[in-house]
C-alpha cells in the first residue's frame, strides 16, 4: 500500500489526491520507477510523492486536485533544489491550462494525469541533474525513511517514527 498524501478533499468529478497518488504510483511500477508519499524535505518542505527510477534519478510529484489549490501553491519552485526531474500530478477532470503560463514554468515541468487506477504522463519532465552528492544524500534520506515507515509499521513500538 502506498502512503498517500495528506490532502484528501475531493475534485470535481470526485477525485481525490490518494486516487491520483495511486494511479501514479502504478504508472511509475511499470516504468520501475518506486515511490513514497508524503516525503518531507530538508527545507520543511513534503514532496507528495517523491521516487527513484531504476537509475537513480529523483522525481518528485505535486499533487493538485482543485484548481484553487494548484493557482495558489506559491511553494512548488522550492522542491526543484531535491530532484532530478518534477512532475505535476493532476485528475483528469482538472483544467492543465494554467501550467502553461510562465509562473509555472512549463520549461522544467512534467504533467501526469491520473485517476486511482491508472495515470498517463501528457507532459514529459526534463532532466535537470542534480549535483551527484546532493543526489547521494536525497537517495539516502528517502531509502531511510521508506525503511523506517516499513519496519514500524510491522512493528508500531519498534521506533517512534522521527524526522528523516
């Protein structure tokens, strides 16, 4: 079961941000591409989703399901520091319009769309490399905290589960 994120208010059309992180998640699973939702970032931030392809780049995704809510995430640019490509996950019934005007900058920016079963990349995100030890230390920080999630949930009194 993936972690979904946080924000479950439904969309128009009754999506919810768990039905677009799972329709992403399984696209990601067939591409071999492993995800973690709610993956909190060293500058305060959390990723909604934040993942390794079988390469070891970083992709993060940002999870809107309202339209007020993607026009007024001032925040999003804050996560383009952590990851190698960033992509914007939205439901399909969500207008895309607004991730073509420049405040979005569509130039590094991917789009999926998706719905709890399944999810299509319409945009693909370019690479923007990380530096390689900044890419060994978000690598490290997400395989910890996957591994923390998995052993305390196999056992809640192992380890209280603390900042990554």
């Amino acid at each position: 079961m993936i972690d979904a994120p946080a924000s479950l208010a439904p969309a128009p059309g009754g999506a919810t941000a768990q039905n677009v992180a799972r329709g992403i998640c399984r696209l990601f699973a067939r591409n071999d591409i492993w995800c973690l939702g709610e993956m909190p970032l060293r500058n305060g931030r959390r990723a909604d989703l934040m993942g390794i392809d079988a390469k070891g780049r970083i992709v993060i995704v940002e999870i809107k399901v309202s339209r007020a809510d993607l026009l007024g995430d001032g925040k999003w640019p804050d996560y383009l520091d952590f990851c190698d490509r960033f992509y914007w996950g939205l439901p399909l019934s969500l207008d895309r319009a607004p991730l073509e005007l420049a405040d979005f900058r569509p130039d590094c920016c991917g789009i999926i769309v998706a719905d709890g079963y399944d999810a299509e990349i319409v945009r693909p995100a370019p690479s923007h490399p990380l530096a390689p030890a900044r890419r060994k230390v978000e690598v490290e920080r997400l395989a910890r905290t996957a591994l923390r999630r998995a052993v305390t949930a196999l056992d809640p009194q192992c380890a209280p589960p603390g900042p990554a």
